[in-house]
C-alpha cells in the first residue's frame, strides 16, 4: 500500500512525488522572493509549483531509467522548470513596469 504512494514510473507517480514536486515550487519562489525583493510572493509560489509539477511531470514522461534515477532527474526537472520559469516571469515585469513608466 506504502509503495503505491512513491511509485514512479512514466505510467503512474505516487502522491509523494507530487508533493515532493511542489515543495521544490515554493521553494524555488520563497527564494526568487527574497532574492529579488518584490511585491508578488502570491504569483511567484503560483508559477514556481506549477512549473515544478510541469517539469517533474515532463522528465517523468519522456525519460527512462529506474525509479532512484527516474526520482532524481524528475526533481532536477522540477528545479529547473521553476527557476526557468520564476526568471521569465521576473524579467517580463521588469520590462513591462519599466515600459509603462515610459
């Protein structure tokens, strides 16, 4: 029953996984939140666990392996996919906020 919950496989990934994923999200966005400073905590940990679960979820699919290896690519994925993300949406308010004091 345990197992069902941190099965990984491209087929199916356990509840843990999941979650695993989204922690990395708001991680990624307390840190882009601290690190930068800005007013937008709300939107940065909604764009960090979507594009975290977006990225472990993609590496799962289209990567093969065991389930350590297929566990550890997933969750560098999910890092990736977030801090990927968290600096395109940053860089898209700078411009747009700089543009409108224009």
């Amino acid at each position: 029953m345990y197992m069902e919950l941190i099965e990984i496989t491209p087929e199916r990934t356990g509840i843990v996984i999941w979650l695993v994923w989204a922690v990395i999200g708001l991680v990624a966005a307390l840190i882009a939140k601290r690190s930068t400073g800005r007013g937008t905590l709300f939107f940065d940990v909604i764009i960090g666990v979507v594009a975290a679960l977006l990225g472990g979820t993609l590496t799962v699919s289209y990567i093969g392996g065991g389930p350590v290896q297929l566990f550890l690519i997933s969750v560098l994925g999910a890092v990736f996919f977030a801090a990927a993300a968290l600096l395109l949406t940053g860089w898209l308010i700078s411009y747009f906020r700089r543009r409108e004091r224009m």
